[in-house]
C-alpha cells in the first residue's frame, strides 16, 4: 500500500480540536470517512486510552485500513458502513454517546488513485464514481439514462457548472450515437462543449461535471443532510465535532446545522430564556478555518479543504 501518496488533511488542527474531549479515560472517537486511515491512525496515537469507531462504504479502504490499524488492535473497531448509518451502527455496538466525531468529506486518495474507480478526469477510466461498488447506480448509467433536464439539475446543483445546457445537450447528442463507459471521452466532449472564455477559468473544464456525478452517484449531499444532525445528537456534552469540506455546497450543509445548533430557539422578547430554547452547541472555528500555504504545498488535495468544528454543550430538553 502506497502511504507516501496518502497525507491526511489539517491533521493537526483536527486533533487539536477533539484533543478536550479525547483525553479522558473511555473516550469514543468516531471516524465516519475511514478512507486509507491517516487520521484514525493519528487518533489512535495521540489518545491512547480512546476508543476508535470507523466507518467506510468501501470495502477496499476497510481492508487496507484494517493492515494499517491493526497493531491498535481491539481499540479499533472498522464498519462497512456509510455515515449517516451512525446511529444503526452505535446501536449495534452498544455505545450510547460518543466523545468525538470526524467527518473527511470527499473522494478518499485511494479512490482518485486507482484509475479503474473512475474519479479522476486526469486519466482515462471506466465511469464507474460508486464509493462502494458492491451497490446502486454508475456514473456512466446516469449519463446514458437520465433525462435531460436532470442531467442539468444535477450539474447546475452539484457542480455549479454554468455551461450545463451546453455539456448535457453534447451528452445527450454523443449518447444517442454511443453510449458512454469511459471519463477520457466526456472529458473531450466537455472541452468541445465550453465555450473558449469558459476553458479560461478554474483548472480543468470537466471538474465540476465529475464532482456533480460522483455527488448523485453516491448520493453524497442527502447522506450528509442526515449525517451531520445524527451525529451532533450521538455526542455527550462536552463532546466534540470536526468536519472537512472540499466544496461549497458540503460546506454550507455543516455550516447550517452548526450555526442552527449553536443558536437559541427562543421567541423573541422573553426576559429569561429558558432551558430548552437554550443553544446545544458551542461553535469551536471562526466561520471556516483553511488549510496553510505549506499544507497546501505537502498535499494539493487540501486546497479545497474547510474545517468547521463543534462543541456539544447541552442535552436536547424535549
């Protein structure tokens, strides 16, 4: 397994953020993006009387987590699972609350690495973009398959791409004479697509199409919608939560349910605010925090990246 390629994002800064609540004894930290376990691995070393709990809907990523986990022994504990399945997965070990939660949203290296999972437009691959491929639909099915004005939707709403008329009217044309299998031939049809001011700007034309299938193919931004609040209420007070984002829409989604958490639900004009209106989370970051110049410089991959962290100050009072 290639290590060397694999450089966790804001590592420290993410382990400075859990470290108050993860010192204690019988602290549980969760790992909702196990990926090639770069942060789990740190996590364990830095808390060492924590337990970890990761999960990973890629069974590849479990497997090669699991070599690299495994001196920890039974502190760690690997889930095939996606994250909004959190609660399930808790139940099912019997843990109640947690200490710590980590989100690292995204594509895992591993997955951009391997040209045959068909993430990366910088390679040709088979459309395939599913994070777990034992289940649902592939990029290239979507592609053949969806009607046109969802294929703009999708693209408007996941990629923010403003030529989405113009890309899927090229799809829909291309795909009549052929049906698309493989990244290197939408990659040129993008490029031939755009118009030349539209090639000017923001690295390579198909990146936003890319990000908008891997987010419907994997049904990244509902998973999310359910995950972050599932795993605010898993935490104990005193507990904590760090998220990375890699792109505006993620970002906004933690953005609200923090800011919605970290906010009284009071009606206005009450001269005491009772407990149950009071806020049940304390923000930890100002606004977004970004990666440094020589972060960035290590690992190109955390250029994108936003970290928002949380604390759990109160219980939900029904």
């Amino acid at each position: 397994m290639s290590e060397s390629r694999h450089v966790p994002v804001m590592l420290q800064r993410c382990l400075d953020l859990l470290a108050p609540a993860l010192e204690g004894p019988e602290a549980v930290v969760v790992d909702c993006t196990l990926g090639l376990g770069g942060h789990s691995e740190a996590l364990l070393e830095r808390f060492p009387d924590a337990r970890l709990v990761a999960l990973d809907r890629d069974k590849e990523a479990l497997r090669l987590s699991g070599e690299r986990l495994a001196p920890h022994g039974e502190r760690a504990t690997l889930v095939h699972a996606v994250y909004d399945e959190l609660p399930e997965v808790l139940d099912r070990l019997g843990i109640a609350r947690v200490q710590g939660v980590l989100f690292d949203l995204g594509v895992s290296s591993m997955q951009l690495d391997e040209a045959g999972r068909g993430f990366a437009y910088a390679q040709d691959a088979p459309l395939d973009m599913r994070m777990d491929q034992t289940t649902g639909v592939s990029a290239a099915e979507v592609l053949n398959t969806y009607p046109p004005g969802e294929l703009v939707r999708i693209l408007r709403a996941y990629g923010e791409e403003k030529q989405a008329k113009r890309i899927v009217s090229a799809i829909v044309r291309e795909r009549e004479k052929e049906p698309f299998s493989n990244s290197a031939r939408l990659v040129e049809l993008i490029r031939d697509a755009l118009p030349q001011a539209a090639k000017r700007t923001g690295g390579n034309p198909a990146k936003r199409t890319f990000q908008a299938l891997r987010i419907e193919v994997n049904g990244e931004l509902s998973v999310l919608e359910r995950a972050i609040p599932a795993a605010v209420k898993a935490l104990d007070v005193g507990g904590r939560i760090a998220v990375l984002s890699y792109h505006s829409l993620e970002d906004r989604l933690v953005k609200q349910v923090f800011a919605a958490g970290a906010a009284t639900t009071a009606p206005a004009g009450l001269p005491v605010v009772p407990e149950r209106y009071q806020p049940r989370l304390k923000l930890l970051t100002r606004g977004a925090e970004l990666p440094t110049d020589e972060e960035i410089a290590e690992n190109r991959r955390a250029a994108p990246a936003r970290l928002r962290g949380a604390q759990r100050i109160r219980e939900d009072v029904e």
